[in-house]
C-alpha cells in the first residue's frame, strides 16, 4: 500500500522551510521536502587549522558560479552590479550567513505611509512581534532586550557576546557622538542551548563553524523536523511545479542526482528556494493556461529583485583590538541613521554592524583594504598596524523595488540538468548610491570618533547579494502583487510562497529574522485554515 | 610540487619585493616562501599551481621589481595570483605564527563578563530614549 499524498511539498530546506515544516509536523501534517543540495560537510571546516584563510574561499564560497557544487545552478550575472550569493543545501542560506540576526523595524512595514515611495507591506511591526519571539527561541539567538531602535518586548533567548575592546571603543565614542549602538543580536549560541553549543569566537562563522555554535537550520531544526516525521529528499532539483484543469498545483516534477525524474505529488506547495530559486521555479512552470509563468498573472514574477548594496569602512587603532577574534557575526549595531531624514537627500537608511578583520592572510588582501597600500620596504609596518588592530563596520543599504531589477531564464545558459538558468538584470539606484555614501561617510566619523589613527573605506565588491528579497510581492492587489498577506498566490489557491521573495520592501537589515518570522506566520495561517483550503481532486 | 629549482629562485625574488626582512621578521624567502611553504600552501590549494607557473614563465630574465610593477599596473588577476600565494605561504611559517603571537583562529571561549554594563556605557543609550518611528495609527 502506497504512502498517502502529503499534505504540505516544501522546496527549499533553508530558513523558510525549516521554521514551516517545524509548524506542519507540530501541527500533525504529513510533510516532504525537496531539497536540490545536500547536507553541509563540516569536515570541510578548516577553522582549527593554519592554512584556514587559505581554504576558507574555495570550500564555503557563497557564489554559486565560483562554487560550482553538484547542487548548483549557474547564475548569469553579467547584468548586474552585484552578483547573488546563496547556498544549496540544507540549511541553505543559514550554513554561510553571519548569522546577524535583525529583526526589521515599524517603519519598514509603512515605507509608503512614512516616505512616500514604494509599498507598505500587508502588516505591521507589531503583527509580526510575537512570531519573532517564538523563532528567536528556536535559532538560539543572542542579544539583549531593550534596544531604544524597537518596540519594547521579549528579548532573545541568550545573552549576547561582549563588546569586545572594539565595541567598548566604539560604543563610548557613539555615546559622546548621542549616537545609537546596542549589543548586537546574533545567530551564536552565547551559552550551551539544545543542540548548539556556545561560541568560541574564531571569527570564521561564514565558512563552516566548526564549534556548532552558529544557528543554523540544519542544526537548529531539520534533524528535529525529521525525527518528528518530516520527509527530507536531498539530491532534488524541481524543474516546474505541475497545474490540474481546475488550475492547482498537484505538485513538483523534479531530477534526483542520477537525472531520473521523479514526480512528487501533494495537496499544497510552498517555495522557499530563495529570492531567485523561487520565481525561477514559477517561471519554468508556464502552461497555456499560464502562458508567463505560473502565478504570474500580475507580470511581477522575478521582478523588484532587491539585493542590499553592502559597504564596509575600517578602522585602525594604536592598542590591541584582538581584532583576529571575536563574532563575526557583529559585537555591536547601530541604527543611528536607519531611518528617513528628507535633508539628507535620500530615503530609507542602513544597519551598521561592527566586526572582527581576521588573521594575518585578511590583512593583505583587496578587501577590505583596497589599494592603500602594504607591499615592499613598509610592509611590516604597514600589516602591524592592521593585524589585530582593526575593526569594521559592515553597512547593510536599504534597496528600494523597481520592476526593471529582476531575475529572468537565461535563454541560452543551463543548469547540469538542463534546466534554465536564472540570469540578474540589476542596477544600483541613484537612492541606493546616495544612501550608501551617506553611511560610508557617517561611519568613517564613527571610526575616528573612536581614536581610529586610521579608516579606510574598501571598495565595494560584487559578491555581496547576500540578500533575495522582493521577486515574488506580496499585496492585497492581484494586479500589484504575487501573493497575499499570508504567502497564497493570487492565482493559484494551493501555492504559497512563504520567503524573502515576498517582500514588498527590502529593510535595511539582514533579513534572516523575519524570514523566519514571516514563514511561521505563514504556516499558522496554513494550519488554521487547513480545513477551508482548496485541493486538487 | 612540479616546480623547478630555477622557478623557485624567480618566485623568491619576486616575493622579497613583496614581502622584505624587516622589524624583526624574516623575508619572504628566508621564511620559506619559495620552498618548504609553498609546498605546503599548493598541497591545499592546487588551483594556484598552474596560473602560478604560468606567471613564473613572463617573469624569465626580467627585472623582479620591473615584473611587479607592470603586473600591478596592467594585470591584477596575475598579480592577485603572487598577492595571494606569498602572504599565504608566508604566514604558514611556524617561526612567523610565533613572532605574531598568533595561533590561528584559535578557540577563545566567551567570558561571561557583562562588559555591556560596565561605565554605565548601555544607560547612557537608554537615557537618549526610543529612537524608531512606531507604526503609524490607521
């Protein structure tokens, strides 16, 4: 006998399907998940060894076409100013992130009430409240109630790290400047909690902790998820989802790692394969009932791709930082300047986090240093003035939709099996560029506030698309919007899509926090209107 | 590693322009750059071998600092190869670890300490009071 249908497909085992098949099993559902990566190998963490900064690059890479992983799909970027940065596996997104957990602020959700531009999203600060609560205890996060940026409420579960001599530097030149700072919120176990453990501040989150200190989904809720039932299918790579004559999903068609093609059938779909594998998977979904794309029908599929122009400004001090260590993660943020001042020349603003630099290797490359330089007769001056004598502040731009940023199929590149490519069409925005010299500019005299001898702003890069945001919009207006306040497809009533591709506006914070939030609002909903949804026959 | 003698004599020089003896620490090649590290950096990062080799090739019978001044000005992707492969190397070095007082990204546990607390520095933000725009009433 046959194993019935499940009632939830989930694609994607990053942030978003873990929090959400957390929910469905909890609440008695039958789930799968489809999942094109495997799980992340941490033998491949080279933190505890020497040559560490040498490997850290080739084995953790965030890009995907510098990757070039069996799970992989390329991404032509030649049309964008910042290349995507995303990883397929479980845990997605979460192995490499740096875990600065933001939750956004109330004037993100009211961009257009309080500015004037783009959209308000279809709830409120206050709304989402108590759903970051609840993640916040499932990730493990650090960080201290109170912070004078947010609505007072339910802190993190953990305490957070320590200033660090960089962040009490910092934070006592921002209290002269009457500038905001706060212990900053982290996806880092501070103390043992469930499956963590507590961090040992090697500075090397991104590439592979190798203490298991770091909130990850793979860690955090996928070994839990599956205990408790769900149905992990690794190896998997959807090439469409499959539509009845009634126009539901009936589920996902997808290759396993030999190339064979698998059908898997459900009574509802949810995506949460990032903010380019989700629109990617509804465009590759077009039938002659949805000619462009399915759940397209508003024409916004793929479009108002946001990405978070990133900027960093260092800073170099004549005593001791112990700047090689610490959270990376961030010691302290500041949102001083997040929010709109029209004087300014600009709208919206930028999280500001402060960081370690890193070993010796760090302190001689292009970044964040640029051209200034190290090389020849000075260069043990000039490195013993870096080497643990730095920190940084990593700056994270608000980035406004527009519907020419977007993510379309490469009509020629292909993935291994033979499935379009996503290809980006991004351009900075004039906002976007006025608002990162802005910040780069504030955040020199937070540096030279602090007694730095030196800053050095570094040259922007490409591979910071960290952050997918905005190419599937959620709104109240089918024509305006690919999905409703609760991630249901305007067209198709058994699709949702429940990650960062619903965001009708990109924050200026990393957007792990309400991902995760948003996805288990999402699932409640699911789950407590389970009897009234549509079904295919 | 599939490297000659003659290439690693090329490789030495151009690495002590880069990086010289000074403030107590060795050259690049007196830390073995050009040998026993840069055996040990290739065996993690054979990718380096190649683009490696090919530079060494250009760099026959030129002047070291006249081949790294034009590397630096008409070709960063090669001269990314040398700024990446003599650092490395370099801080392999088991006598330069030492001299930096540097034991890798080593385990520092976190001290419970609320340094937060300490000099009243957190009061003095909560006394500035909130700072974000609430959500607007309907």
């Amino acid at each position: 006998m046959s194993e019935p249908d499940p009632d939830v497909l989930i694609i994607g085992a990053g942030p978003t399907g873990a929090v959400a098949a957390k929910r469905f099993v909890e609440a008695g559902m039958r789930v799968v998940v489809l999942e094109q990566g495997d799980w992340p190998d941490y033998s491949k963490a080279r933190a505890n060894h020497s040559d560490f900064e040498l490997t850290a690059g080739r084995n953790w890479s965030g890009n995907p076409n510098r990757r070039q992983a069996p799970a992989d799909y390329p991404i032509d970027d030649s049309q964008s100013d910042i290349s995507a940065v995303l990883y397929n596996a479980v845990g997605g997104g979460t192995v490499i992130y740096a875990a600065h957990w933001q939750r956004n602020m109330p004037s993100d959700f009211r961009v257009r009430t309080l500015d004037g531009v783009a959209d308000d999203w279809p709830l409120t600060y206050e709304e989402l409240q108590p759903y970051y609560e609840k993640v916040e205890a499932d990730f493990g996060i650090s960080g201290l109630a109170g912070d004078t940026a947010f609505p007072p409420g339910k802190g993190p579960p953990l305490p957070p790290g320590p200033l660090a001599p960089m962040g009490r530097r910092v934070a006592r030149a921002h209290n002269r400047l009457g500038w905001h700072w706060w212990p900053a919120p982290n996806a880092i176990a501070t103390r043992p909690y469930g499956p963590l453990k507590p961090c040992t501040q090697r500075a090397t989150c991104m590439w592979g902790c190798v203490e298991g200190a770091k909130g990850s989904v793979d860690l955090t809720h996928w070994p839990q998820n599956i205990k408790a039932g769900v149905r992990l299918i690794t190896g998997a790579r959807v090439r469409r989802l499959n539509v009845d004559a009634a126009g539901l999903v009936t589920g996902a068609e997808y290759f396993d790692r030999q190339g064979a093609v698998h059908f898997q059938r459900a009574s509802v779909t949810i995506l949460g394969a990032s903010g380019i594998g989700t629109p990617r998977i509804l465009l590759l979904s077009d039938t002659p009932k949805f000619p462009n794309g399915l759940a397209n029908s508003s024409g916004l599929v793929g479009r108002r791709l946001m990405m978070h122009p990133f900027g960093t400004v260092v800073g170099l001090f004549d005593e001791d930082m112990q700047s090689t260590h610490g959270l990376w993660g961030q010691h302290i943020h500041s949102l001083q300047f997040y929010e709109t001042d029209p004087a300014r020349g600009f709208v919206r603003g930028a999280k500001w986090g402060l960081q370690p630099t890193g070993g010796p290797l760090s302190m001689t490359r292009g970044y964040p240093w640029g051209d200034n330089p190290i090389w020849g007769a000075n260069f043990h001056q000039n490195f013993h003035e870096r080497f643990a004598r730095s920190a940084m502040w990593g700056i994270i731009c608000e980035d406004l939709p527009e519907t020419e940023n977007r993510m379309v199929l490469d009509p020629a590149l292909k993935d291994s099996d033979g499935i379009p490519a996503p290809k980006l069409v991004y351009r900075m925005s004039e906002n976007s560029k006025r608002l990162l010299q802005f910040h780069l500019a504030r955040a020199r005299e937070s540096l030279e506030a602090a007694g730095a001898r030196q800053v050095v702003t570094a040259p922007l890069i490409r591979e910071t698309g960290w952050h997918l945001l905005g190419t599937t919009v959620m709104g109240d207006d089918p024509s305006a919007s690919v999905v409703n306040a609760w991630g249901q497809a305007h067209d198709v009533p058994n699709l949702y899509v429940f990650d960062g591709s619903i965001w009708p506006t990109s924050s200026g914070m990393n957007p792990t926090a309400t991902i995760a939030a948003l996805a288990l609002r999402c699932a409640e909903h699911l789950v407590e209107n389970r009897r009234l949804q549509k079904v295919p026959a | 590693m599939n490297l000659t003698s003659a290439e690693r004599q090329v490789l030495a020089a151009l690495a002590d322009l880069l990086i010289p003896a000074g403030n107590g620490f060795p050259s690049a090649s007196e830390a073995g750059v050009a040998n026993e590290g840069l055996d040990q950096l290739l065996a993690v990062r054979p990718d380096l071998l190649n683009p490696l080799k090919g530079l060494l090739l250009r760099a026959q019978d030129r002047g070291p600092a006249e081949f790294i001044a034009e590397l630096q000005r008409n070709d960063s992707a090669a001269f990314g190869v040398l700024a990446e492969l003599v650092p490395g190397a370099y801080f392999l070095n088991p006598d330069v670890r030492t001299k930096l007082k540097y034991d890798g990204q080593s385990a520092r546990p976190i001290d419970p300490r609320e340094d937060y607390l300490e000099d009243g520095l957190l009061q003095s933000v909560i006394d500035r009071g909130p700072i974000y725009r609430p959500t607007p009433a309907k």
